[in-house]
C-alpha cells in the first residue's frame, strides 16, 4: 500500500520540518502500479515519462497541489522501469527533463534516467544494531579506514567490494570504514563529492539491495559504516537539481550566495524550509534504509561562512553584517538533533577546517 501524500506532510514540507519526505515524493511502485511525486512549485505543467509511456509527455500529465507537489498514478510502471519528470517552467519556456530528486535507484552513468524500485531487503545484522544502541559510541575507540570505492582493488561490485574490504579490516584492525560518497553522481572525478542523487547510492557498482548487503556484510564482521554526505554544494548538470522548475530551487539566485568559485557547483538555499526538509530527510534516509552508522558531513567550513573562498565584494553579509551563515548553522544544529533523536548509538562527524566552536 502507497502512503499518501497528505496535509501533515504537506505542512511538514513547507514549514522545514519533514523529516522522511523520501516516504512520500519519488516513486513508490504499488500493486501493478507506481505512485510518483515531485516538489515543482513554480512550474506550470509537469509529467512523468518513462519506458512504461515511449517518454511522451502528454501520456501521463501530474496533479499540483497547493504544497508545491505534483502527483500522477502510473498503472503498469513497476520496478525497473526507467523515467523523468517533464517540467514546463512558467511563461511556457521549453519543457526540462529533470531526474527524480528522491529517486532510489538510478542507470549507470553517463546515463540520467531515474529507476523505480523496491527496496525491499531481508537485513542480519540485528545483533549489530543492538549492540549499537547499548554502547556509548562517544567513549569507544575508532580506527577508520577511508576508502574510495572505485579505486580499490579487484572486481567494482559492492558484493566483492564487501568481501574484499572486510577481509583487509579485519586483518589491519580498522573499527570502520568510511566511504566517499556512494550517492549517485554524474562525473567519476568528483570522486561522488558533486552528487545528483541524495537518496540513490551509485548504480555503478550494483543495486541498491547489494548495496544494503555491503553494509549487511560490514555489521556482521564488526566493523562500522560511514558515508560521506555533502549538504553544502551539488553538481550543475542538466538532468539534476540545477534550476530544477526553471527557477532556483534548490539554489541561491544570486551567484555570491549560489555558486562555489572553487568547484563549479551550486550551493544550497538552506533558507528554504523545503530544501532544509530534502538534506534532513536525505540524511535520515541512509541511516533508516541503509542502516549506516556514521555521517561524515562534508565542507562544513564552506557552510559556515558568507565569505569562504571569496573576495571582498564577492559575499552578502548576514542580516547582521557578519560573515557568519545564520541559515547554515541552524540547518546544522537541527540535522543532528533531528538524526541523534531518531537514530541511538550513531556519530555525525564534521568536515571543518577552521577554528569554529563546539564543532567536531
């Protein structure tokens, strides 16, 4: 049964406080049918286009709602099935197509599509996630292993890559390895760090359910998972959140607050209440589904401040005439008490490269 979409949700998403919006916008393939849903507030007309309709847009249009979220009900679409959104912006400039932000599976670049899917998973690692829930994580040593997936060794699945890992941790003594990012990504040079995919790890290396194993494998060895998430910036590519409803929407318009000099990515408005509920729900996301135990928050000094990597006349001061981001450091003072709420025994770990308080 397909959750619906309702005025909870509704209010929950518009006000910043959704916290597990990946339950509800994305696809959901039901009995013989799949459920999609897409945050476009200032689009004029929207559909979804896929395998299941020879990518025509006039096949399966979607209903607005005054939330901003449209919505279509496609019978036959099923998982596996590949699709898009077809995005009119407003002044009926020409249709983009956009890939499903919540989409949990997604083709093997260079390819674009999104791919519906069902994540069903059967997990063994109850005895780990007990376990982690009794111990104080803060008070027990760690020893991690950073690893870049596509750059170890021998057959690029996550099952082999699972196999293979554990059995060098537990051979050089590591209590965890944390992974650059998994989340799908357009270019392989970015290393996963310019992401388009929140809530899809990378279809270069298998499923999503191997995925799950590859954590599965980890608990059952002992040893603990970290991601590597970047809240602070993401790719510009077409197909992804760039302008997603002909208008910046997930981004900062103006260009001093928007773009980052240093890596050619946009920067995320963490002023918008619906951005902020996207990047908490993302984080949720991999530590419900995936059962990781770590996130390692990538750039959070770029976060922090106004002027990072910036000239003068480059930056818009803060509404106090600081350099500090006021919106950034309340988005980061409720991701973590949002995720410590929910999730006992993990660690939220901080990228930061200045002297910041009461950062770690």
């Amino acid at each position: 049964m397909v959750r619906s979409f309702n005025e909870d949700d509704r209010w929950l998403l518009n006000a910043g406080e959704h916290d597990n919006l990946y339950e509800v916008l994305g696809s959901h393939p039901g009995s013989g049918e799949t459920v999609f849903r897409v945050w476009a507030p200032d689009a004029s007309a929207v559909a979804v286009v896929g395998d299941f309709n020879s990518w025509r847009a006039d096949r399966n249009p979607m209903r607005p709602s005054d939330s901003g979220v449209w919505e279509a009900t496609v019978n036959g679409a099923g998982p596996g099935e590949r699709y898009k959104f077809s995005i009119v912006p407003r002044g009926g400039a020409h249709p983009l197509e956009k890939s499903d932000p919540f989409a949990v599976h997604a083709e093997t670049p260079p390819r674009t599509a999104s791919v519906v899917w069902d994540l069903t998973y059967q997990w063994s690692d109850a005895a780990w996630m007990d376990a982690r829930t009794r111990v104080d994580a803060f008070r027990q040593p760690m020893s991690v292993y950073e690893c870049h997936l596509g750059s170890w060794a021998g057959p690029l699945t996550y099952p082999a890559l699972a196999r293979g890992l554990a059995d060098h941790l537990e051979r050089t003594g590591f209590t965890h390895i944390e992974l650059m990012p998994v989340m799908e990504h357009p270019f392989g040079g970015s290393w996963g760090y310019q992401s388009t995919g929140y809530f899809a790890p990378t279809s270069r290396f298998g499923t999503p359910q191997e995925f799950m194993g590859f954590v599965d494998t980890m608990h059952q060895r002992g040893i603990g998972v970290i991601l590597d998430w970047v809240p602070s910036h993401f790719a510009v590519d077409a197909h992804g959140l760039a302008r997603f409803d002909g208008t910046h929407l997930f981004e900062h318009a103006d260009p001093r607050q928007g773009y980052h000099p240093d890596w050619g990515t946009y920067i995320f408005n963490l002023g918008r209440p619906e951005v902020r509920s996207f990047l908490i729900s993302s984080a949720h996301y991999w530590f419900d589904r995936y059962h990781v135990d770590g996130i390692r928050v990538d750039a959070v000094a770029s976060m922090l401040y106004l002027d990072y990597s910036r000239r003068e006349g480059e930056w818009i001061p803060n509404r106090y005439g600081g350099r500090e981001n006021i919106e950034a450091i309340e988005f980061l003072r409720r991701l973590n008490a949002s995720v410590y709420g929910r999730f006992p025994g993990i660690q939220m770990i901080a990228e930061e490269s200045t002297a910041w308080p009461s950062v770690t």
